[in-house]
C-alpha cells in the first residue's frame, strides 16, 4: 500500500498547498490521509490525535509512505516523535525548512533536522539544499527533486514571440507583501523595463502594473510578460533578508510556475537554481537589480527563441510530473534493496 499524508488541504490563491495537491496528483496513492479537516482549534487537536493513531496502526512494514515536509499541525501533536513509530518505508518530500527560512537558532535547526532523521529517504530541492542538511547533522539518504511540477488546468498558454522593445514586461508572480516582496515597492521605475505583478497581499504602488490575483491553477495561462523574474526580500539592490537568503538553498515555486508558462527568466546568480536556469538555457542570471536593464537590452531574437525552445520541453515534463515521478522512483529504490 503506498500513502501520501499531509497536515490539511486549503484551496487559495498561493501556491502554498499548489506543490502539495500536484504531488499527490502525480504520484497517484492508493490513500491519501489528511492529519485535520478543520481549522478550528479544538476541533483540529481530536482530529489530529485520532489520525495519528490510526496511522500508525493501520500502516504496515511493507508500505510505502510518503509524508509532505513540514506538518503544520495544531499543538501539542505538532512534533514528529510520532512519525517514529509509523511502520513502513518513510520518504520526506521536502516543501520549506522553516528553520533555515526563517535564520532560527541552531537548537531549532536541530530539532528539525532531527524530525527529518526519521525517515528513510527525505527528497530535497537541490544540492545546495542536500549539503545544508549534510552540514546540519542529517544522516538519512537524500535524493535530489531538481524543480518542483506543475499541474495546469489549461493548454491556453500565451504564446510568447521575440520582439526588440524600449520596454520589456517583467512579471513577479507570488506573494507580495512587503515583507516578502519589498524589492517591488522600493524598485525605480526603469527605462527598459516595467514590472507587472501577480499575487496576494498587493499594495497600491505606482512603479508597478498589478494585474490580479487568481488560482495558481489557472495562472500559467494569465502571465502577461517577456521574463519572469526570480527574486526575494526587501531590497531591490541585494537579495537580502531571511527570504533572500533563502533563494540560496530553496526552489521557488514561482521557478516553476514560469517555466509552466513558458515564459524566459531573470534570476539571481546567488539562487539555488540559478544553475538550473543556465543549464537549461531557459533565461539568464543577474547579480544585482540594476542589471536586468544592461542584460534586456543585449538579448537578441536568436537567444530569445533558445529560451522558447527550451522551455517548451522543460514545460511539458512538469506538466506530466516528470521531477517528482523521478525522485519519487529513486527513493523507493532503496526500500526495494
């Protein structure tokens, strides 16, 4: 019997639980196991007991089950000594390590790679990802996803063609707080560019062009731009912060989000996968902000039709699930040993 088990499913217009629901719809378990179906305090505490029991009990040594990383579950069940003791072939997909995110004190970097100590194989973003664990005290075997998927509800893409312009449009797809996304607030309007923004938690700014926000199923087809761009934090000089930090170990989903879009990208050389983007030839990295224009304005047709090109193969093995079918195959590999 193979499981897939996850805190609780939201829908939303972030992609926080998009890379969740796509897994599980690629992977295709025999049971799909939801720790609480309600937000509600109290409610959610007995849901979470109850579940926790059951699945220890009812998981055999001879499953397979594939739990998504991290649990975000309702004290006091919100630790992992109960992993533990589920029976079976235990695999961690990793989605964020908070402690590393959020630059917590090494007491709570251990605690959490001790949670990941549980399991037999834990899937990680990237290399950088894998050796930040290794540094950090974890033991289990890794394996490397390389990007996230992405399941998309419409072959409805726009079609993206090479024109030279005195202005490019840039898109930011995310989150766009302030605390997540200040570079957008804080950026001067460009002469090369302009910035065209997507997501929740927008506030008013005249330097940008906010077009809306919608399901992050529906999304790819609503991208209207030349490049996406790839960037974090408060400043638009530096990557900076805990955020920006963070680019340097973790796959943005928004990465994938593009490529489902087809659409080239600018990223910081510093990111995790900024190598991924330059491998692929799917756009181009920058070091600092002030950059993108300098690079726009040496991109020529021929360059522009590679990112095209290569972007229409990549976006249709995310589509199909290809990263994490991969993965997924290459952990339970070594149950099969």
């Amino acid at each position: 019997m193979f499981y897939i088990i996850d805190d609780i499913m939201l829908p939303g217009k972030t992609a926080g639980s998009k890379a969740r629901r796509d897994i599980n719809f690629f992977l295709k378990p025999e049971k799909e196991v939801f720790l609480f179906q309600h937000d509600q305090k109290g409610i959610a505490q007995m849901e979470i007991k109850s579940n926790q029991r059951k699945v220890i009990k009812e998981v055999k040594e001879d499953d397979v089950v594939l739990i998504h990383w991290p649990l975000y579950l309702r004290k006091p069940f919100n630790g992992t000594e109960w992993i533990s003791k589920v029976k079976g072939f235990k695999i961690a997909v990793i989605h964020d390590i908070n402690s590393l995110r959020d630059q917590e004190s090494a007491e709570l970097v251990q605690k959490e790679v001790a949670g990941l100590n549980r399991f037999q194989v834990v899937i990680v973003h990237n290399k950088k990802m894998k050796q930040w664990l290794l540094e950090h005290g974890l033991t289990t075997r890794m394996v490397v996803l390389g990007v996230f998927d992405y399941k998309g509800e419409t072959d409805a893409i726009p079609e993206r063609t090479f024109q030279k312009k005195e202005k490019y449009e840039v898109v930011v797809a995310g989150n766009l707080a302030k605390e997540k996304a200040g570079y957008i607030y804080r950026s001067e309007k460009a002469d090369a560019y302009c910035i065209n923004a997507y997501g929740v938690n927008y506030e008013q700014n005249d330097n940008v062009n906010y077009k809306g926000s919608f399901e992050a199923d529906e999304l790819p087809e609503k991208l209207e731009g030349d490049f996406g761009l790839v960037w974090d934090g408060q400043s638009a000089k530096e990557c900076e912060g805990n955020t920006g930090n963070y680019l340097r170990y973790n796959n943005p989903h928004k990465v994938s989000l593009y490529i489902r879009s087809n659409l080239p990208i600018i990223i910081w050389e510093q990111a995790a996968l900024a190598s991924f983007v330059k491998e692929h030839e799917i756009g181009f990295t920058i070091r600092h902000f002030d950059e993108i224009s300098e690079k726009l304005s040496q991109i020529t047709e021929e360059q522009y039709n590679r990112y095209l090109k290569n972007l229409e193969k990549l976006a249709k093995e995310t589509e199909e699930g290809a990263y994490i079918k991969k993965a997924f195959k290459e952990a339970v590999s070594f149950f099969q040993k």
